[in-house]
C-alpha cells in the first residue's frame, strides 16, 4: 500500500473515530487520546493529520447534506423528497455522519452552531429556491430545518421511544404534511 493511500485510510479513520466521539459526548467531554484509541492509534497522529482538538472538531464538522435537484421534484412531492432524503442519511451511517455531531454539539459549543447555520444557509435555502423561488427560500429553509432538526433530535439523539418505534417510511409519512404546509405558508 502506497503511503499516500495509508494516510488517507489514518485520516479517514481519525475523523470517523472523531466524529463518533463527538456525537456521543460533545466538544468538551471528547479528548484527543480517546479519538487515537477508537481509531486504534497513537494521539501523536492525530496531531500530526489536525494539529489541535479544535481543528479536528472543524475537520468532523464538515458537512455536505448531498441534496437532491429539489427543482426537479414536483411539488406534491418536495415534503416528502426532504424528509425522506434526512431520514436515509441518518439512518445510513449516523456515525459517521457530521449532522449529528454539529446537532449534538450546536447547543453549547459556538463553532458548532456557527456551523450549523452555515450548513442550512448555504446548502437548503439554494436548494429550496429551485422548488419553491427565491423570495420564499430562506424563511423556507429556516422553518424545514426546524422541523428536520427536530427530528434529528428526537429520535436519533434523546431517542423518544415513539419517535425511535416509527419505521423510516412512517416518519416520512408522520412528518411530510407538516412540511407540506411549512412550504405553502
């Protein structure tokens, strides 16, 4: 295996490890020495690859929500498209996945939340302009992520048990009417 393809698979498993730990535990409770031994390591690498706690946490914060061409779907459809497109990337990989690290951490860590607002403006309101216009696509935006991030919250994170009982279908169905009206106000 070259060296360039070793470090990639080390820097890969370093955030994977990263991002576990700060979904699990937040900025403040996760420590460099716990990401090295849950990517079975030693803390000097992930020194070298990230430099410093707060560079890895922006590293693991990177986040591309990989939304579909919402202009392409019809408009019966967007509400349902949106949830449905939250729930198959939490569902996937939620480890691995830096939504749940900003949403767990957005709460008391600054950088997170600036994160997170970041994420939302540059990514959904783009997105929801090509479905539903520009003038309605921020506060649009906004209200979606209310919803979604609610979701997130609820089931994958304080884990309600009739939120976390739901089939994926079934939050698709149980959540896609109130976005279907969030859209149309």
């Amino acid at each position: 295996m070259t060296s360039r393809r070793t470090s990639d698979l080390t820097k890969t498993a370093i955030l994977r490890a990263a991002r576990e730990r700060f979904a699990a535990q937040g900025y403040e409770r996760t420590t460099i020495r716990a990401v090295a031994a849950d990517a079975e390591i030693d803390p000097s690498m992930v020194m070298r690859y990230f430099g410093s706690k707060e560079q890895l946490f922006d590293a693991a914060l990177a986040v591309d929500l990989r939304l579909p061409d919402l202009g392409a779907v019809p408009a019966g459809e967007l509400p349902a498209a949106l949830v449905r497109h939250f729930v198959e990337r939490w569902e996937g990989d939620p480890a691995d996945d830096a939504l749940l690290v900003l949403l767990r951490s957005a709460v008391t860590n600054e950088q997170a939340a600036a994160r997170m607002r970041e994420a939302f403006a540059a990514q959904v309101a783009p997105a929801l302009a090509a479905a539903v216009g520009p003038e309605r696509a921020a506060r649009a935006a906004g209200l979606v992520a209310a919803q979604l991030l609610g979701l997130a919250l609820t089931r994958y994170l304080l884990r309600l048990p009739a939120v976390v009982a739901l089939t994926p279908e079934g939050v698709v169905q149980g959540l896609a009417p109130a976005l279907a009206a969030t859209l149309s106000a």
